[in-house]
C-alpha cells in the first residue's frame, strides 16, 4: 500500500514537471536583475504631469527605438482590458511578427495559468498574450517590475516604514470589490505585505491604519475610498514614486538589453508609455 502511493506521488510530480516543461502550465516570469543602473538624460513623466493629457494620447501608445548596437525596443502601452476581441491584442500580434523580438517583457507577475482550460488574454490581458507570444517563439520573458523587496528597498530611502505600510498595505485593499471590504480583509493584507525586512512591525493591526487614516484624512472613509489615479496626501507621493521607481527599473533593463544587441518587446499599461518615451529614447541612441 505504501509502495502504492509513493509510485502514485512520483507519478503525479513527474506529471506536473511536463506540464511545466511543454508549457501547459505556466511558471509567472522571472524578476529581471541589472548589473547596471543608467543616468538618464530626461526624466520620466511624473503622474501629475500625465495626468493632464492621460484623456487625449492615442490608445494603444506603441513606439520604436533602434540603438547603434542593433538593439531595439519595441514598447506597447495598452488597457488592462481581457477582451479578446479587442484591437488593441491585434497591434500586439502584428508587431510581435513584424519586429521577431529576441526578450519580451510584461507588467505584474502572472499567476497560476493551466493552459488547456485558460485563455491568456481573459486572464491576463496583454501580459498573458505577450507570455504567450513569448513562448511560441522561444525567448527568454521576464517582468520588468522590480521585486517587492527592491522597490521597498528604493523608497524606504524617502519615506517611513509606516507610511509605506500604510500604502502597500491599502493599495491593493482599495481595489478589492466593495463586498470584500472589511477589517478581516485588510488586516490579511497587512500581515501579507510588511512581511519584508524595511516594514516588518510598523503596522501590525488594522486598527493601527484606521486611527493614523483618522488624524491624517478625517474628511474621507478608507473603509469606501476609491483611488483611481490618485491618493491622499503622503499616500500620493508615495504612489507616485512607486511608479517612478518601478519605470525607472523598466528603462534599466530595456538599456542593459538593448545595448546587447537584443530586441526588446514589451507591453505595459496605457500610463507608463507615454511617461517614459523621451527618458527611454534619451538613454538608447
């Protein structure tokens, strides 16, 4: 009987390492490490900025950037939308082909994908069809986030421990359905995201965010507050140098790439094109 199921427990991991291997099941894309970080010559766009023409630029934000190495960048800047329907996953197919890019590169980590019952457009947007162009071709994929502990690691240079706290741990919980927003929901949440070196034990309670959130807004509810693209007060200057770090981290790994020689394909949220075209083009040349 045991000899039964230590074959049947063999069986089944051998079965899950195909899976993986033939790309039926997914593994979420490695983090990028630079060697190197780049001066740039133009700053990234900050939010504030963007946000006086995010209504008017075009949708999707795609351009192009040869370097002299005979590297280039192709960047593809879309709505986090799942239609397949959509146009937008046809400019993404039409350059993918025209283009043949060597690395690809996608926003956020994707979680679990079971190939033969998930579409990856309806579960993952563009990111899933980048991953899964990407695959079909053979190329190294990776996010262009930093880990959660990098990004940390640059902001905690700015900001206290429990100010980042506080976001990390509301950013997500503001996103979450007004079903599921609750004290249960928000302490797992907190629990879940100072568990890193630079925040552990700054905020361990939901009640500890509820009283600083009282003295700090009282003119507004965390419990119903909608971000959008934007925060309160110090949650907004932390908003905002998240997104320039993690843009920052981006244009590292396109610079390092690029100057390699490679073709660098890659696809992120309509924001971030835009804010980092004259940056990016400022370091690729």
């Amino acid at each position: 009987m045991a000899r039964r199921v230590i074959y049947s427990i063999l069986l089944l991991i051998s079965l899950v390492v195909i899976l993986f291997y033939f790309d039926v099941i997914w593994r979420s894309p490695s983090y990028y490490k630079t060697k190197n970080k780049v001066e740039l010559v133009s700053p990234i766009m900050d939010m504030k900025t963007y946000m006086k023409i995010a209504s008017e630029h075009r949708r999707p934000y795609i351009f192009t950037q040869n370097s002299k190495s005979g590297g280039k960048v192709i960047v593809v800047g879309t709505n986090h939308i799942n239609d397949p329907s959509h146009s937008q996953f046809d400019s993404i197919r039409h350059y993918w082909k025209a283009y043949k890019p060597t690395i690809a590169l996608v926003e956020g980590r994707l979680g679990f994908f079971f190939k033969w019952i998930h579409n990856p457009i309806k579960k993952y947007g563009e990111s899933g069809l980048t991953t899964q162009l990407a695959k079909e071709s053979n190329i190294d994929l990776y996010t262009w986030e930093p880990s959660r502990e990098d990004e940390i690691e640059m902001l905690s240079k700015k900001h206290s421990a429990k100010k980042l706290a506080m976001f990390y741990s509301l950013r997500p919980y503001f996103q979450l359905p007004e079903g599921e927003r609750n004290e249960e929901n928000l302490q797992a949440l907190i629990e879940e995201r100072t568990d890193y070196k630079k925040l552990k034990n700054s905020i361990s309670q939901w009640q500890e965010i509820d009283s600083i959130w009282r003295v700090d807004f009282p003119e507004l509810n965390w419990r119903t507050f909608k971000s959008g693209y934007g925060y309160p007060g110090y949650l907004h200057d932390i908003w905002n140098d998240s997104n320039l770090a993690r843009n920052k981290h981006m244009l590292n790994i396109i610079h390092e790439q690029v100057n390699m020689g490679e073709t660098v394909f890659i696809t992120m949220g309509a924001s971030h094109a835009p804010r980092i075209e004259k940056a990016l083009k400022s370091i690729i040349y």
